[in-house]
C-alpha cells in the first residue's frame, strides 16, 4: 500500500496547547528531540505548531507520496524523514512533525495488514508474544519504586543506587527514550526501568530501539504490543487519561482467555531482594 496523501493540522492538547494531528491516506492493493513551536507570542503564548505543520504538509508529505515504500514499512519511512531531517534533535523538521507522521504511518500499517495495532507494534518489536500492562502511579516515590532520584548527568550516583536498593529505579529524565543514553545507562547499570515517551525521541521506530496528551490511545496498543508491562498515563479522572485505559479494556476483551498479565519482579512472591532487577519499561503517555 503506497503513500498517496499526508495532510497534518493544528490541534489541542490536554492543557489547552497546540499540538499536532496528521492525516494518512494511502492506497488500497537537552536530551529529548526538538519540540518545534513557532515562537510568535502573538498567537497561542509561542507555542504554536504552525511550523511543524508546515514540514509535515509542504516537505515531509512531498517527499514520501509517490515514493516506491509502503505503510508496512515502519523502519524505512522513519529512516527516510531522519535522513531529511539530518540534525541530532529533529531541530529541522521537529520532532513532533516526524513523530506525527511515524505515529500516522504505523496506524496505517496495521490497517493495511488488517491486524489490531497492538498486534502491528509487536511485530515491528519482534516480539511474537503480548501482555497486558498493569497501571503505574507515583503516590509515595520510594516505597517499591522511585523515578529519577538524581541529575540527569550523574551516573555515578545513579550507579551507586542502583546498586545498593531492591526497588524499581526508574530513568526518566536520565534516558528520555534515547538509545545511545539508554544503552550507558544498561552498560552502567544505572537504573532497571525507564520511561518510554514517544515524544521524547520522536519517532516510533527510535521508541522501539511529561508532557500534555491527546485523546489519541495509540500509546495503549503500543505497551501491549512491546511487552513493557507497565502504563503510566496518570489517574483515571480525565478524559484523555481514560482513553487508554478503555483501550485496554478492549484489548482484553478482544484477546479473551489469552489476556494475561505479566507480574512485576518487586511484586512477585518468588522475587528475592538478592536478586538484581531486569531491565523494564514503563511507558508513558505523549
């Protein structure tokens, strides 16, 4: 299935701020990535997306309708607006217009497969098996699990923590879903999970490998297809926060007897505090 239209506008977040919605058709047969905002205090305090908008419409959609490459095509479609792109951060595009476009195309891709999207993000992942993931919230940071206990830049104390504690230590700021710091960080043993934000490096295929949200609930069939075991998309008292949850109750009811949950290792009765943690994933939200 070929690209034959990408149309992206301006929309609104949960708190009331630009964001960016694309359209997708297609035939039938310091860290984190630039956020583009226009800067123009005249309109939306600055943090207008017209910019991103743009790219996406007069750019990025130039450059993939027509080309020999199809929604099924994950890897190569977001290969292809990085390589355009060519900056560390995404300043040139944003990242929010690539993510935008990455987002729109894995949607696409498992329609064009007729599989459920979760099912279409465990492939990319490789992973033949799925779980459910199981709601994660900060109500006391510490008691099984702490989230960004120091500086984002010294490892050493993240190291040394680590280390020392039987609880979950979450990276968050510290690896801001990108795989060259998430890689020190498993080299350095400097924490056993991490937060996996989207928006955070800015497409779904660099995911793979807090900020507002929309209605959008693509982030729930992406924790079920990765396998990462837990959500955090905030407690159930917004609209925006129960759409995924909803999601997930479809999911589960889609999947019948083969919904299972996979359990926690500092929630599991076999689990001994000796034992050091493996390396998990929460996933957050965009």
């Amino acid at each position: 299935m070929s690209i034959l239209k990408i149309h992206a506008r301006q929309i609104f977040d949960s708190h009331g701020n630009p964001t960016v919605e694309v359209d997708f058709g297609a035939s039938t047969g310091i860290y984190e990535a630039l956020e583009l905002r226009d800067n123009d205090k005249t309109c939306y305090l600055g943090k207008g997306v017209c910019r991103a908008v743009h790219h996406i419409n007069k750019i990025i959609a130039s450059a993939l309708v027509g080309k020999k490459v199809t929604v099924v095509e994950q890897e190569k479609i977001d290969k292809l607006m990085l390589d355009m792109d060519g900056t560390e951060n995404k300043s040139k595009f944003g990242a929010n217009a690539i993510l935008g476009v990455s987002l729109a195309v894995c949607k696409a891709g498992a329609a064009e497969k007729g599989v459920p999207l979760y099912r279409h993000n465990a492939d990319l992942a490789g992973n033949k098996e799925i779980n459910l993931p199981v709601p994660a919230f900060n109500v006391i940071n510490g008691v099984v699990s702490i989230e960004d206990p120091f500086d984002q830049d010294d490892w050493a104390a993240w190291s040394k923590f680590t280390g020392s504690v039987d609880i979950q230590v979450v990276g968050d700021d510290l690896t801001v879903t990108n795989p060259k710091r998430i890689a020190k960080a498993v080299d350095d043993k400097a924490c056993n999970c991490l937060l996996l934000k989207v928006n955070q490096i800015g497409s779904v295929t660099e995911s793979i490998h807090c900020s507002g949200e929309t209605e959008d609930t693509f982030i729930a069939d992406m924790v079920v297809g990765l396998w990462t075991g837990q959500i955090k998309t905030g407690a159930p008292c917004r609209s925006q926060r129960l759409a995924n949850y909803n999601q997930l109750l479809r999911i589960e009811e889609e999947l019948g007897s083969k919904a299972k949950y996979k359990t926690l290792f500092f929630l599991s009765k076999d689990w001994k505090p000796s034992e050091r943690a493996p390396f998990r994933q929460q996933t957050r939200g965009t």
